[in-house]
C-alpha cells in the first residue's frame, strides 16, 4: 500500500514582466487580465476563435476604462490628503507629472 500526502500550493507557471523607470502600462494590466477571464482551447473551430477574440477585445477596453477611472480617483485622493496636509508643492506636482486628468477642483 502506497500512501502519499502533498502539502502547500502548487505554482503553476510562473511569469515575470519587467519594466524600466515605471510601472506597467493600463493596457499591459488589463491584457493580463482579460487573459485569466476568457480563454479558447486551441482545438476551437476557427470561427470560435475569432468570436472570442473580438469579446476579449471588448472586455480589455472595458477594463482600461475602469482602470483609468481607479487611478484617477486615488490620485485625486492621494493630491487632496497632500493639499490638506500642507503639502500643495507635492500635491501640484502630482497633478503636474499625471497631467491634466487631475483638476485642483476635482475633490472625492
């Protein structure tokens, strides 16, 4: 009798993305993203294929916009509690380094 017990997660595969003086882009997250939520099998019919790909699409497009609306929003934060704090160089800077997305006018 051949009793075997295995603990602990299993990895799986393991990738690694790098980036040079910066995060990643909206679009690298949101590609990620949509590639763990919706899959076709290699042996799908080739019009299968083709529906899949236009919804993974749409749903990338989908996910940029919330993504782009969720940076948004903590910046605005995050610019708020430094103007609050006394710290308005900081929090002009960054409006100034996100670009016009964040209005001193803009308050959560």
């Amino acid at each position: 009798m051949v009793m075997s017990y295995k603990a602990g997660p299993e990895l799986g595969m393991i990738e690694v993305h790098t980036t040079d003086n910066g995060g990643h882009s909206i679009e690298f997250w949101a590609d990620l993203c949509v590639k763990k939520i919706v899959a076709v099998s290699e042996d799908a019919p080739q019009d299968i294929k083709d529906q899949v790909k236009t919804y993974q699409d749409n749903i990338q497009k989908v996910i940029e916009v919330y993504m782009q609306n969720a940076i948004k929003s903590d910046r605005i934060t995050i610019n708020n509690k430094l103007e609050q704090a006394g710290f308005k160089e900081a929090a002009d800077l960054i409006r100034k380094n996100y670009g016009n997305n964040i209005n001193s006018n803009d308050k959560l």
